[in-house]
C-alpha cells in the first residue's frame, strides 16, 4: 500500500529541532512540597510520567508527518486501442414486425430477432463508440456516440416497432446517421443500415443528396436487407454501399444476419490515442488523526487526572 510515498514537503521535518530544544531548554517549573516516606508512590509515578512523554511526542512527530504531506503518486496509463465510430441504423417501421425470420423462434417479430442480435454486435464492441438512429416515417438519434455499452444496450431494448412512424424513410435515415457521425474525429466513420423495406415516397431527402453527405462526411454505409429478396430494393443498397465505399448485404434468416455482422467485424479500424494521468494518494489524515488522539490523550491525563 505505501510502495512509492514520499513526502510534498519533506524539509518540515527539521521543524522537530525546535520541540527538542524546547524540550532541553523550557523546563517547566512546578512548586513541590516534600512528604516523607513517599517510596511507595515513586513507581506509579515514574510510569505515568513515562506514558506522558511517549503521548506527548508521538503527538508531535505524528502532528509533523502530516504537514509534511505524505503522498503516493500513481499514473494511471490508458493503452492504446484499435476501435470504431459506427452508427447503428435500425429500420422501426411497421413491416418489422413479420413474423418467421428466425426459424428456431418463428412467433418471434422481425425487429425483437434483429434487436437480440444487434445486443450481441454491440456488447462484443469493447472499443467501440456507438450510436444509435432508428427510422420510420422520419429519423431520430435514440443515442448520441458513446463507449458505455450498458446504456446503449439498454436503450436497445426500449425501442419498439412504429415508434417512429408506419413508413420507411430510408435516406432520411442516411442523413441521421451523418449528422450522428460528422462530429467524429475517428479516421474510420461507419454506419450499419438495416432495412426490410422499400423506400416511401415523398422523403424529403432524395437519395443521391443522402450519399452526397455521406461521401461530404466520410462515412461509409453497410447497408443490411433483412427478409426476402424482393422486400427491400437490393439495386439502391448495392448503390449506397458502391458510393460510399461499403459493401451491401443480404440476410434471408437470423442465422445470416448474424453472419453479417461477424463479417462487419472485419473492418478497417481507427486509432484511439494513449492517454494518461497521475493519480495521487494522500495519506496525511492518517498520522493527522493519530498525533491528535495521542494529544488529546496528554492534555487529558495531564490536567483532568493531575498526572505529572
């Protein structure tokens, strides 16, 4: 525990030398009466004088330690990492909740499978930062960048299906995720899109705005179609994917979908700087309490008892 203390103000030390000159020259001077046959009084007396002098200057030398400031100084050093900056992007729209996609639970809706294995995919992500933007009629940022899993995780799990509309608004969504990303100072800026469906029409956002500002970004887009090849335009995400420098894929199953995303797990990574602190510990308070006790002990015995 005390490997590596030293002291802020060691030279306060010398500030003992007054106490032992004060000691040796400021006798204190008591009026005395002499009794007679007193012998028997001799060793009580000499003990208690004794245990006076030890509490007195343990007191002192304690009381000393303390203001020369002992201390431990720890650097705490933060390794270097390899990590992403990745935006999930969840499609919540109605048609997310068909049934059937994973064939070992087939009562089981699109969007409960996909938010079972998106947990997977994030708790895996040590030295990640992720967010999250789901999308339906319109988009919304459910999580700002972040490296605590726990809380991503948990807002995972409050996400449910139509909480942003029936529809698919799926460049709408690529502009979310921009916005979440452009603020990165990562070198590797990523989104995963997943979809079941179709574009809506009449989005605000056309598509080759959305990959303008992904492209404007750097942000490259792993778009995910979920479901039966003809549910969701495969051509658009393959166009998303060739223009933003990703790569499209498709997933029939649970099975596959968890496939993907080990494949994602493949991709480029970017630096997370060395950081490093010094901790310190100070241990003042524990000479501090003990020459106050011993005294608090002196000045007791000395004046309520009358020991000498």
């Amino acid at each position: 525990m005390f490997d590596g203390l030293y002291f802020e103000f060691p030279k306060i030390v010398f500030v003992i030398g007054f106490f032992i000159a004060c000691e040796s020259l400021c006798k204190m001077r008591l009026s005395s009466i002499y009794f007679p046959h007193t012998t028997q009084f001799t060793k009580k007396t000499m003990a208690q004088s004794k245990l006076l002098f030890i509490l007195k200057w343990l007191g002192i030398v304690m009381m000393i330690l303390a203001l020369m400031s002992p201390v431990k100084d720890e650097e705490v050093m933060l390794d270097p990492q390899e990590g992403y900056d990745i935006a999930l992007v969840l499609d919540v729209s109605q048609s997310m909740s068909a049934q059937g996609f994973d064939p070992n639970n087939p009562r089981a809706n699109r969007f409960d499978v996909v938010k079972s294995i998106v947990g997977d995919f994030i708790k895996e992500r040590n030295n990640d930062n992720l967010g999250l933007v789901v999308f339906g009629l319109y988009s919304f940022v459910a999580s700002p960048l972040t490296y605590d899993q726990k809380i991503l995780s948990r807002i995972l799990k409050q996400l449910y299906i139509g909480m942003a509309g029936r529809y698919t608004a799926l460049y709408e969504a690529i502009a979310q995720s921009v916005n979440l990303l452009k603020d990165s100072k990562a070198k590797s800026k990523i989104a995963i899109l997943l979809t079941d469906g179709h574009n809506t029409s009449g989005g605000k956002i056309p598509l080759d705005i959305a990959i303008e500002l992904a492209k404007k970004e750097g942000v490259k887009i792993y778009p995910i179609g979920i479901g039966a090849r003809g549910e969701y335009n495969a051509e658009v995400l393959n166009t998303i994917a060739k223009e933003t420098g990703g790569v499209a894929f498709g997933a029939h199953s649970a099975e596959q979908l968890k496939e993907v995303y080990l494949k994602i797990d493949e991709l480029e990574k970017s630096e997370i700087e060395r950081e490093s602190y010094n901790y310190l510990h100070y241990y003042y308070l524990y000479p501090l309490f003990l020459g106050f006790l011993s005294l608090l002990a002196f000045v007791y015995l000395r004046n309520k008892k009358g020991w000498l």
